[in-house]
C-alpha cells in the first residue's frame, strides 16, 4: 500500500468518526425529553398534577360553606327567635363526603341590637374555641332516634359560620352548619339553633 492511499484512508476514517460523534452529541443536546413518554433524564418542567379526588372533595365542601350556588331567595323553612330575630332556612343538602350542610339567614327585625353569643350552646370547649358562632345547632332524627351536632376539626374548631358580630335592627348575617349525614331513607329531620324555635327541614341531594 502507498504511503498517499494510507493517509487518505486514515483522514476518511477519522472523518467518519468526528461526524459520528458530533451527530450523537447534538442529538443528545437537542433532545429535551418532551415527546418522548418515560424520559426520566428529561429537565424539561413536568405538567402540573390535576388534583386528587381528596383535594376536589376539599375544594367543593368550602365551596358550599362560602355559600356557592345557595339561592338567597329560597326559603325552606323558618324559625323564630328572640327580640325580632328570624333564622330562614335557604339550604340543606346532602352531600358524597357524609355530611349535611344547612344554610341561612339570621335576620334581626327587632328595634335593639342583639347579641349573637347565645347561639353557640353551652359547652364549654366550644364556646372557648368557636366564640359567638353557631357551633350549638343540631339535627334530630327522630324516626332513627338520633342527635347530630355540628362537626368539629381536630383542634376542636366547629364547621360552621364562627365570629358573627352582633346585629342592628334591620342587619342579617349569611350563617352555615355542617352535621354528619343521616342515613339515606332520612329525608326529614328537626333543626334547633339555641333561642330560636326548632323547625323541621327536608334533606335534598
């Protein structure tokens, strides 16, 4: 072999070599992992999470204790206070989490401010941690023989409107409570808020 064939073999050989690797090294710079499913080498930022059932449950129970989709207008029932206050029922539902939500309007139609302390019962863990709230209703099954009370967080904090200022003459206040549920054949309970009469409320949903 000559020694100007060698050289030329030698600088195709290392032609074809140097291509080669540029070849890899810009495929592996211009890959970011985007479309290829399982990339797991990929710094490419991941798409969000959609959220868990958990955190949908979460969302939708504060949804309906902010009042979402209540009708203010609807008027299920209605209970009579002390000193012109009226409590009117707009909401109770039944909701996927096991758990009832009544909703309402405490009005006060009297000539004197009213205090709203009473309404929080007379225990006194929840009168320590839900001051002036509505922590004292409850629901009576009376076909099944059984109280519910407004449920409670671990630290011992009602779900339920807390923090309600005394009302004027002529001021209303938007107030939730949320019970455990029922069984499902309980269509009918009796609802009691302390100082206000009891009135009977059909469960929906």
């Amino acid at each position: 072999m000559s020694m100007r064939r060698t050289t030329t073999t030698r600088r195709a050989m290392a032609a074809v070599s140097m291509t080669a690797a540029l070849a890899f090294a810009l495929a592996g710079c211009g890959d970011d992992g985007g479309d290829e499913p399982g990339n797991e080498g990929s710094s490419a930022p991941s798409a969000p999470a959609s959220p868990s059932a958990e955190d949908k449950g979460d969302s939708q129970q504060q949804d309906t204790a902010a009042g979402e989709n209540v009708d203010p207008d609807a008027k299920l029932a209605e209970a009579r206070g002390q000193s012109g206050l009226t409590l009117v029922i707009n909401q109770v539902k039944r909701d996927s989490g096991g758990f009832v939500t009544v909703q309402g309007e405490i009005k006060n139609g009297g000539s004197s401010t009213q205090n709203t302390s009473n309404w929080v019962g007379q225990e006194s863990a929840l009168v320590a941690k839900n001051p002036n709230s509505v922590a004292g209703a409850t629901l009576v099954d009376k076909g099944g023989k059984k109280n519910y009370y407004v449920l409670r967080d671990t630290d011992g904090r009602c779900l339920c409107t807390t923090a309600i200022v005394p009302l004027s003459p002529g001021e209303s206040a938007s107030v939730f409570m949320q019970f455990p549920a029922p069984p499902a054949e309980t269509t009918e309970v009796d609802f009691t808020l302390p100082t206000f009469a009891t009135t009977s409320l059909k469960i929906s949903g």
